[in-house]
C-alpha cells in the first residue's frame, strides 16, 4: 500500500508507481470526486460527456439490420472466444 502526507498547502504527492501506472504527467489535470469516506482522483477528459444519441450518427454501418438475439448471440461468443 502506497502512503503520503497532507502538505501544510493542502498539497498531497501521488506516489512515483501510481503516476508511472496511469501515465500521469506533470501538469495532468485531475477531477476530485468526494466519496464520503474519502476522495477519488480521475483524470480530467480532454472531451466533454456524451451520451449515444449524440453520437450514434458517427457510427455508419452498411448491411442487413441485426436482431437482438443476433447481438446476444455474437456477445457470448466474444466472451466464451476470451475466457477458452
């Protein structure tokens, strides 16, 4: 478990092997997200959100419709593909 201290500036130091593991660099802006018992630190998005309408034009595809269970049928096989 990683530690660190609370500066007299409210300043923490994220340690070395978290920053290297998310690829955080100086200068990184960062989201504080109050969790109750604590906070959660996120990186800012450089996009704003979005939600599937404002993007399903984008998602152009050329063919016969799928049915769901066209859909089901492919996502059981993408897991059971990855888990065997």
């Amino acid at each position: 478990m990683n530690t660190t201290r609370l500066s007299s500036k409210g300043q923490v130091i994220i340690p070395k092997s978290l920053r290297t593991a998310h690829h955080w660099e100086a200068g990184q802006e960062l989201v504080v997200v109050d969790t109750g018992d604590g906070i959660l630190l996120k990186p800012k998005t450089p996009f704003s959100e979005t939600d599937i309408s404002e993007v399903a034009a984008c998602l152009k595809y050329k063919g016969e419709p799928k049915s769901i269970d066209d859909m089901n049928a492919a996502i059981q096989k993408g897991i059971k593909d990855k888990f065997q």
